[in-house]
C-alpha cells in the first residue's frame, strides 16, 4: 500500500487530448469496492475563441481579486461585453473537468483517468469524434475503469453510440447529479422529487436500449400486433410519472398549509440558497445552532430544513437551508424540486451564501442567478453572505469590509455572524420594532416576563407599585402591552 505522502504528492498535468492516468491505491478488503471511473471532457475552440469562456473566467477572477469597491476579494464583478450588458461568466473546461473530479467522489466513484479533449465543435454522433473514443477505450480497458463520466449532457443517441465503443457504462454529468442527489435524499419528500427527475431523464433514452426494447412482449396476449416491449415500458413509466407528481402536489398542499399557519403569526422567513458546497449548511447550523449535516460533499443537503433564530432585536424568524445550486443545474431537478424551492419564492429575504476563498467565486454566483431567475425571485430583498473567510490569507481577511449589500463571515469560526444578524434585523419588515414607555403594575409578572424575554429594556424605574420601562419591542410584543403604554 502506498503511504499517505506518497498519495498526496500524485500530481496531474494535462495536455490537449492526451489521456492521464491516476495510480490505483490498494484498497482495504474491508471496505465496499468503490465503482472506477474514467472522466472525459470537452473544450470547444470555437467557444473559447470568442472569450466566452476562458476570457470571462478571468476577468471575473481579476474582478473578485480587485483590492477596492465591488471588486474586493471574494466580491465578484460583472464583466461586460458591448459595454452595456453584463455577460455571464463561464467555468473554463479545465476548472469544469476539475468540479467533475468532486461530483465523481460525491457519488462514491474512485477517479482512475481523465481526458480533455478540444475540438472545434462538438461531434453530433459521439461528441468527441469516434477516433479518440477508441483510444479512450483503451485507456479505460488499461486502469480497469467500471465506467465513464462525461463532463456533458449527451442526448441518447450520443450515449448509445459511446457505448457500444468503449463497452462500459456511460454516465453523462445529468445522470451523475440524479445520482448524487438520489444518494443523499433521506426524506420521503426528498425521494420522490429525485425520483421524477430521474424517470424524467429515463424516458426518452428507453429506445435502443437492446433489441427486446423493439420486440413484442413476451406471454399471452402480447402475440401478433400486440404493444412493443418498448412500448410497454413507457406507459409503465408515464403511469409512474403521474403517480410521483401526486404525491409531490400532496406534499405542495402540505406544505402551503404549514406555510399559511406560520404567516398567521408575523414571523419572517429567511432561505439561504448558494452554490453547493458554500457552507450553508454549517452557517445554518451556526446560527440555528442546529444539528443539520454539514459536509465537504457536494450536495449534502437535500431535504430542507427550517429553524427558529432569534435576531437581536428579539424578533424570532425562521431560517431555511435549501438545496445547493450548480453549473447547468438540470431543469428536470429545479422542475422536481419545485415543491422544496417554494421556500425560496416566499422568503421575506434571501441570504445568498458565497464562498470567499474559492477562485471561481464570480462564476459559481452567476450559475446561482440563473436558477434564481428560473424560480423568479431575482427581485426579492437579497444580502450577499462572504463565507469562508477564515481560509483567506491573514492580510486579505484584515483588508475585508462589509458594505450595504455584503457581510464577510466564518461560519466555522463564528467570525462575523453578530454583524449577519444585526443586517438581517434592518433588513425584515415583518413585525416592525418600535420605542415605547410603559407603566407596568409589578403584580402583572406575566407580563414583565415577556418583556425580559422579547424586548430591549434600556431603562427601568420602580414607583408607586409599578415598573416604569423604555422598552424597544417588536410591534406584536406592544400590542400585548398596549394598555400600560404612556403617552407623553
């Protein structure tokens, strides 16, 4: 077995189309064998050659490292195409190939190789051309790989056609997240969503899937011009279909109930939303002080889960941590999801959590507003959380400061939150905090219990039997009190 600094000194160095090798490490006995894969990408020229991907890329980094303004780091800027529009900024193919590395081990995969191959344009048949899936067959049948994992959405055809090269399974990056995702959902809300994104990607890929797909069904009854195998498995599919989404729709009812019982009460709502793997789950848990899974792991957080913060005015709100977003985040997954993401679409703010140390700051929150976008809640009141900043480097940390759209945080190290939640205080308009006198006879305890608990006190005077207090309260706190208020 190869010691552990012999394992962390491996290094890769990628060339245009050559095939990279990762040595096997011996595995214990012990454990379940890990599935091997072989990952392939694809960089188009052509695409580069415009500056829409590479040339973005930096200069949205150059924009996160700029040392002032909007352009601070971890404070990523908009580029600009023709002056005017802002241009979305794009993962290069070696920074993509690199996040396919991280899904591949969420999902459980050992990465054993790796091709990234450029091309002028996308081949329509095998999408990397038929002469270099060849020799990507024989560098997978040379590590052993179990199977291959396309940094691409491949329409069937492409999958078909890959196959029957290569002989081994051929994953495509939509595949792996439906994966990743049905391996991590825990709930039966979870479940189901995953489940009709997946028979959503199934069901146009039956055909081809071998000659029984196109023969008549085997028994009585399914003789002569009778319905196909293929035939068969779509409508059994469909049926499927319509049976998951009734669930999902009796879960959405669910759901608008317990939602129209908490806005009875004037309680706020807060979603975070972000990249996967920003530390929403650990700033949640920070907050909340909750116990919610927090992992390295992309998409480690599936099912939603909602607590109460107390915020420093002594107003409760709800937080909710949601799924995390990704680069070309299938729209089969936002569609299933749809009943989680409601707790976005009715958030009275959205905390959009960033990670600060990641290069590809910029880039990962433009992928976050185009989901955003897709649920229609761009408009909605928004704060910027720069998380992680306790990995930044000691004189870049010192050099941050927060402005009126963006705090800087650790969630791990609890730096910066009391700022989070005095921003997120002025920020909430429900259950608005005012100034008031009060007169309070001291035998109503009750009362200048709830006081203590809910209110700021700023000063307290005991004459003639009664508590007379200059209170700061949430406006349903006075309303219990209302009778005690002094005018002057």
């Amino acid at each position: 077995m190869r010691s552990s600094d012999s394992k962390k000194s491996r290094g890769r160095a990628r060339a245009s189309g050559r095939v990279l090798f990762e040595t096997p490490v011996a595995q214990d006995q012990d454990q379940p064998r890990q599935e091997r894969a072989f990952l392939v990408g694809l960089d188009v020229r052509s695409r580069r050659a415009k500056g829409s991907v590479t040339a973005q890329a930096q200069a949205a980094r150059d924009a996160a490292s700029a040392p002032t303004g909007a352009g601070k780091p971890g404070f990523p800027a908009a580029t600009k195409s023709n002056g005017n529009k802002p241009t979305i900024p794009e993962f290069d193919a070696d920074e993509s190939l690199v996040e396919l590395r991280t899904l591949a081990g969420s999902a459980g995969a050992s990465v054993v190789g790796e091709l990234l191959q450029r091309r002028d344009r996308p081949d329509p048949a095998t999408l990397i051309g038929k002469g270099k899936l060849e020799e990507i067959a024989g560098a997978a049948a040379l590590v052993n790989a179990d199977l291959l994992l396309f940094d691409h959405d491949l329409s069937p055809s492409q999958q078909r056609n890959i196959q029957k090269i290569v002989h081994r399974r051929v994953i495509d990056r939509t595949q792996l997240i439906l994966d990743i995702f049905a391996r991590h959902a825990r709930t039966r809300e979870g479940q189901l969503q995953v489940e009709l994104a997946q028979l959503q990607y199934m069901l146009p890929r039956l055909a081809g899937r071998g000659i029984e797909m196109s023969q008549l069904g085997g028994g009585i009854g399914t003789r002569g011009p009778g319905e196909t195998q293929l035939e068969t498995d779509r409508r059994k599919i469909y049926r499927r279909i319509r049976h998951v989404e009734q669930q999902l729709e009796n879960v959405r009812r669910i759901r608008a109930q317990q939602r129209q019982r908490r806005e009875s009460a004037p309680v706020a709502t807060i979603a975070l939303v972000g990249y996967t793997n920003a530390g929403k789950s650990t700033l949640f848990n920070a907050l909340t002080k909750a116990d919610v899974l927090a992992s390295p792991k992309m998409f480690a957080t599936l099912d939603p889960t909602i607590r109460g913060v107390t915020l420093p005015s002594k107003r409760r709100v709800l937080l909710s941590d949601t799924v995390g977003f990704i680069r070309s985040l299938p729209h089969t997954l936002v569609s299933a999801f749809r009943a989680t993401l409601e707790e976005v679409q009715r958030a009275s703010l959205i905390l959009h959590v960033s990670d600060a140390s990641s290069r590809l700051s910029a880039e990962q929150d433009a992928q976050v507003e185009i989901v955003l976008k897709e649920l229609e809640v761009e408009k909605k009141p928004r704060l910027r959380v720069m998380n992680k900043v306790d990995l930044l480097d000691v004189e870049v940390a010192e050099g941050l400061r927060d402005d009126a759209k963006t705090v800087y945080v650790s969630a791990v190290e609890g730096t910066g939150l009391d700022r989070l939640l005095d921003r997120i205080d002025a920020m909430i308009d429900e259950d608005r905090v005012s100034r008031a006198h009060l007169r309070i006879p001291q035998k109503e305890g009750k009362m200048l219990a709830m006081l203590e608990a809910k209110a700021r006190i700023y000063s307290r005077k005991y004459r003639d039997g009664a508590v007379e207090l200059e209170v700061e309260a949430p406006a349903s706190v006075v309303r219990r009190v209302r009778e005690w208020v002094v005018t002057s």
